[in-house]
C-alpha cells in the first residue's frame, strides 16, 4: 500500500534493490527536514512504510527475519521491529532507526552505505 501511494515516478524505482535506497533517501529527504518531522504522529503511516520498504530491502540483500521484542522495556528497540538471524552474532538491525538518522545526517546515500558495511562485515 505504501509504494501504491506514492508518485508512480518514485514507485517504478523500488524495487527492492541496494540502487532503490537512493531513491528512498532521496524522498525522505525531500518530504522531511528534521527528526521531529517524521515522528509527529501524523507521519506514522508514511514512517511505517518507509521502515518497511528499508527493513525489506535488507532482508533481501543479508537475509534473517523481523522480529519485535517486548520483554525487556529497556531494551534500545523495544517494540520496534528489528531484523534479526543474518549471522549469528551480528547486531539487529533497527530500520525505523535507519530512517530517522537517514533524515537526520542528510547524506542521500547513508542507508546504500549502511547496508554496504553490513554486507562487507558478514563476508
């Protein structure tokens, strides 16, 4: 629902590949300033599509599940979904923390660049 919502220009571009996060950031960029912006609870559902189109995204490329975890309140991403199983002892992945510094370092090519050291780091 979240790609069908979205101009066909953009939408034609993701297709799941390590390119297509470009494009991502590239509408990210565009539609967000700062942080607070894409939390403000309108967003959600635009955040929420963002969060799972980059989680997606690098499933495909390194493999493992989402997962979300409730036991421990204290935990960095607690109830937030997380990719987890790529390897065995790698951290877990966080994409909605992806997006957010994503609009906070302003770069245009930080999440290729965070799934490149990712995929460099499990050979």
């Amino acid at each position: 629902r979240f790609i069908s919502d979205l101009d066909e220009s953009i939408a034609l571009k993701l297709d799941y590949s390590e390119e297509s996060l470009e494009t991502i950031e590239s509408l990210i960029l565009k539609q967000y300033t700062s942080v607070e912006k894409i939390l403000i609870p309108a967003e959600s559902y635009r955040l929420d599509g963002l969060t799972r189109y980059v989680g997606e995204t690098f499933r495909k490329a390194i493999g493992g599940r989402w997962e979300i975890r409730l036991d421990d309140p204290r935990y960095a991403f607690h109830g937030l979904p997380q990719l987890t199983g790529f390897s065995p002892r790698a951290t877990p992945i966080c994409p909605h923390s992806l997006v957010t510094a994503a609009v906070d370092r302003r770069q245009g090519n930080y999440l290729r660049t965070i799934l490149e050291n990712v995929k460099r780091r499990l050979r």
